[in-house]
C-alpha cells in the first residue's frame, strides 16, 4: 500500500487557503498595535491608581502639608532674639520626623554622620577600634578589630571598662 494514496495531496490552492484564514487585515492589524500601546500606556501611568488598599498608603507623603512647620519657622524666626541657624533648625525638623516614625530601626543621619557610618561600613574607624555595649550601667567590650589600638591594648569581648586616664566610665554612653 502505497502512504501518499491514504494521505490528501497538498496544492497551491489549499496552502494559499490556509494562509487567507491566517491572515489580518491590515487596518485590524494596527488597531491591534495601538491599544496594546495604549493599554499598556495607560497601566504605566496609572498603576499607582489600581494598587490594592493593602499596608500603608505611601501615596499620602506626596501631599504632605508642610505649612504648620512653614508657620512655626516663621514665629521662631520673627520672636526669637537672637542667631538662628536655618541648617541647624532644618536637620532638627528632620531629626524630628524620623524620630516621630516611632521605629526604632529607622535613623536619621545628617551628612557628617552619614559620612561616618558609611566609612565605618568600608571598615575604615576612628577610636579605639573596639564595639562596645552599654549593660547594668557597665561599658561592656563586644569586639574589637584587627590591627586596631584596642586589640593592642589587650582588650577583648566581656571586657569591663572601668576607667579610662583615670575618669570613670561609668556615666559614659557607647554613641
């Protein structure tokens, strides 16, 4: 028996059928193309507006109402006698809104600070070169780094620090 009998024969006319049922018209074709930009347009600019009412609305802080702060600066400026410093004032505006947060993980740090965290993260330190912690009013030694005047000294972790040059170190903080 012979494969090709069972099988239809293929002609030009039957794939060029196939191929008109395949096809779009060109008109169909670009409205196609133009609302997937569209929607797709349209998602990216608004997705804000489909987000779901889950946690925190974070859109709020765009619309923050800074003129209570505005008027409070503007009192201080006009009654209070003498120098102000409008960077100092600022940071305290800063440090205040951090703090008001209220989570303890969060930190505000002005440049100067930011600067020493990140030399701190690089390994870079000033001091003694020794991470310390402050328990029952006792300046406790919970590590110390290599090569660093501290570990020369001889200090190492659950050290005691009592005194340093004679001052008591008791009333001193681990900042």
């Amino acid at each position: 028996m012979n494969n090709t009998d069972d099988q239809s024969p293929v002609t030009e006319r039957t794939i060029s059928d196939r191929l008109k049922k395949r096809t779009v018209s060109m008109p169909t074709f670009l409205m196609s193309i133009l609302a997937v930009f569209l929607v797709g347009f349209t998602l990216g600019t608004r997705a804000h507006l489909l987000s779901l009412p889950f946690g925190d609305d974070r859109g709020e802080v765009a619309n923050l109402d800074l003129s209570p702060v505005q008027r409070t600066y503007d009192v201080l400026r006009e009654k209070y006698d003498g120098d102000m410093d409008s960077a100092k004032l600022i940071e305290g505006a800063q440090r205040g809104l951090v703090a008001a947060a209220g989570d303890q993980y969060t930190t505000f740090f002005s440049k100067d600070e930011a600067n020493e965290f990140f030399n701190d993260l690089e390994g870079q330190f000033s001091g003694i070169g020794a991470e310390l912690d402050k328990r029952e009013n006792k300046l406790i030694v919970v590590s110390t780094i290599d090569g660093s005047p501290a570990r020369k000294a001889g200090l190492q972790a659950n050290d005691v620090i009592v005194a340093v040059n004679d001052e008591e170190a008791t009333t001193w903080s681990v900042e």
